[in-house]
C-alpha cells in the first residue's frame, strides 16, 4: 500500500518502471529437537515423556521497490512463512490469508544526506544486543518489523539517527508502548574503529502516572580491526529509569585468513547479562533490551534470543579447505558454556548456576552462487543439578539436527 501510494506522487511513469526492482529469497528448515522442553528421555516402553519435535517449515520473502524520483524511493517486503511440509493443501484464498506485508515504508532523501524512512520496517543489525526488528535466524524462520520514523544525518564526522517508533497502539485504553532514541556513529574519529553511542526510552504508556512503565538503555557499540583479518567487536548496555538498573556487555572476536589449506574462520565469544534477584520488587535488576537478537550455538541461539539473566562463553572455528569441492565446502565445530547470573525464587541456593555446555558440529555448502545447504548437529548438556530454563532440575541432554536451504533471488 505505500508502494502503490508512493507512485502517485509527481514523477514520470518512465522512471517508475525503469527503477522496479523485485528481489527476495527461501528458506527451507528441516529441525529434529529432542528434549527442549522437558530436559527428560522419552521412556521407549510408554511414550512419556515425549517432547520430539520433528518439522519442516519455509519462508518466502519477496520484495518489491522502485524510484519515484530522484529524492523518493519506497519498498514492500511480502512474507510467507506459516507453511509446513505434510500439511493440507492450503486454497488461494488460505494462501493470501496468511501473507503479511511485513515493511511497507518509504525513503526520502534530503540535501546535504538526510535520509527520512517513513512505515513499516526493519530497525537495527541482526545479531545485535540491544534493538533488532527484521528477518531472524531462529527455528520458526520469524520476521519482524515496527512503525517507526527514522531520520539519518550527518554533522562534520558524526552520522545521527533519530528514531521514533509506535510499538504498540491501543485506541481503547491509553496503553501504547512508545519507542524513541538517539544514536551517533562515527568511523573517522578513531583509527580502524566504527564506534557507535546510543539511547533509546521505550514507554507503556498509561492514564495513571503511577502505573506508567518506561525503561531507558543507554550504550555503545564499537567495531575494531587491530589488524589485518582481526575483527573485535564490543558492546555494552546500562538501563536507566525508576524500577531498572540491569546490565549487560558482549564481545567477540573473528579472524578470517586464507592459508596453505584453505580458509580458516574462527571466534570467540564472551557475553554477560544481569539477571533480577527478586530481593527487590520495585526495582527489576535484569538486564532489558529493546527486541534483542544475540544468539548463541545453534540449540540456544536457533530457540532462544537475549541474554538476560545469562552468561556466555565460547567460541567457533570453521575451515573451507582448498582444492576440495570446488572450495564450496565449509565444515566447522562450535563450542559454548552457559551459565544463570542470579538464581531465580525457587531453586535450592545450593543449586549449580550452569545452565549446560553446548557443542555443535556444522556443514555448510555453497550449491550456486546464490543458494547454499547448511547442516548442524547440536548437543546442549547440562550438568547435575543445574538450573536450565524452567524450575526444575531435570538434566537429559538436549539435541537438534537441522538442515536449511536458503535461495537467494
């Protein structure tokens, strides 16, 4: 609808139709999940127990943008990703029903860069701590999107941001949940650094001042390459406002080389996000980000986004040797401990505070230059006594295998 609205503006049909572009992609995931939510092994004789998890599901994406001029550009991005392999067959009627036009927005630029995006869209860099909305990497292939204004413009070395977002509106009661922040970013001031400061204030609102519920992240995120083909990347977030005081910071570090034997691609991450003691009702000790999207191995990071009340540990390694494949061919290992910052109400004091250690063996295979195969076989443990997820203290292996072809168009 902005797309079709953003071409009845003042422009030629020549350059509307000389400047549509349609691209997008599909995503086919096949997961195997045992033990994911009772941490129990299904007794053979019975059946209880039984958590098994076996699904195939896709995702279609198409998006469509154009030029209205040379000032005013616009994008719809149309999305499909309800659809499971062994279900009925859905009607065309059953089909549209379950599209959701998941952006529809529209760029305006300005003098001197400023760049306004005004709808529905994507916020944020995937895999980032603190404000993630858009095409996730999770096991129900999910996309996000919010309302929002966003406004980009730069000053002398700096490049600001402003955004506002209705995250959520309730014309029956006044309970909306508003988003607004502020961001600078800089890659001039420092050598080889991107460095980037932020604040953002999301607000429930409500008609009684006292009930009114706003959380403030005040942050920064920086990117530093020390030397050739060693990424570091930190980031680190305070809450601030009545009622909030969590933190969290994660960092990694990747080095990518070529070599005698091929292209050796290794990480290592560390992570840490307070958790709530409960000590305190009035004040909520745990780390709150905005949407988070740190993920971590491929059980956790595949089911579970967010790092409050977690702590990480852990690393990669992945090899695409040389002369083996055509070189289309990576295969990697992933190692992670996991680890509870504050025990929850509930749980023995005398209870460990590891969540498990996951281990993860990965394949990864590039079909054609634009659709690839990736295979994992994903092992979390957790050890004796241990607090996972839940109040319990039940302690069975957790495991997954997924495979996943990506289409690009």
């Amino acid at each position: 609808t902005v797309l079709v609205s953003a071409y009845s503006l003042p422009g030629s049909t020549e350059d509307i139709i000389k400047n549509l572009k349609i691209d997008g992609g599909i995503d086919v995931r096949m997961m195997s999940l045992n033990n994911f939510t009772d941490r129990t092994n299904t007794v053979a004789t019975t059946g209880l127990n039984d958590d098994l998890t076996e699904r195939t599901l896709s995702r279609l994406m198409i998006g469509i943008s154009g030029d209205v001029n040379k000032s005013i550009s616009s994008r719809v991005d149309i999305v499909k990703n309800t659809r499971q392999y062994g279900t009925v067959v859905q009607s065309i009627n059953g089909i549209l029903g379950t599209l959701t036009v998941q952006n529809a927005y529209i760029n305006i630029k300005g003098k001197s860069d400023l760049n306004i995006r005004l709808g529905r869209q994507p916020i944020g860099e995937e895999g980032d701590m603190v404000l993630f909305f858009g095409k996730t990497s999770n096991n129900t292939l999910t996309v996000t999107s919010c309302d929002a204004i966003n406004i980009d413009f730069p000053v002398w070395k700096l490049d600001f941001n402003l955004l506002y977002s209705k995250l959520n509106e309730n014309s029956a009661f006044y309970t909306d949940t508003d988003l607004a922040g502020l961001s600078i970013a800089t890659d001039e001031l420092l050598p080889k650094t991107k460095a980037k400061i932020f604040y953002y204030n999301r607000v429930i609102q409500n008609p009684v001042a006292a009930l009114m519920d706003g959380v403030g992240i005040v942050g920064l995120k920086a990117i530093v390459t020390p030397i050739d083909d060693l990424s570091c990347t930190l980031e680190a977030a305070l809450n601030l406002g009545t009622g909030y005081s969590g933190n969290g910071i994660a960092f990694n570090a990747a080095y990518k080389k070529e070599l005698g034997f091929g292209i050796l691609d290794a990480g290592f991450d560390f992570a840490s996000g307070s958790g709530d003691d409960l000590a305190t009702a009035a004040v909520n000790e745990g780390f709150v980000p905005i949407s988070s999207d740190k993920r971590y191995g491929e059980v956790v990071g595949k089911n579970l986004a967010g790092m409050t009340n977690m702590g990480v540990i852990g690393g990669y390694v992945d090899i695409t040797p040389s002369g083996f494949a055509d070189s289309k061919l990576k295969a990697g290992l992933g190692l992670y401990s996991f680890t509870i910052k504050t025990t929850p109400a509930g749980i023995p004091v005398v209870t460990a505070k590891g969540l498990g250690t996951e281990i993860d063996i990965k394949v990864s295979y590039s079909i054609t230059e634009k659709s690839s195969l990736d295979v994992s076989y994903g092992v979390f443990s957790i050890p004796t006594n241990a607090y996972y997820f839940a109040l319990d203290t039940n302690t069975d292996a957790i495991a997954q295998i997924l495979a996943t072809v990506n289409i690009m168009f």
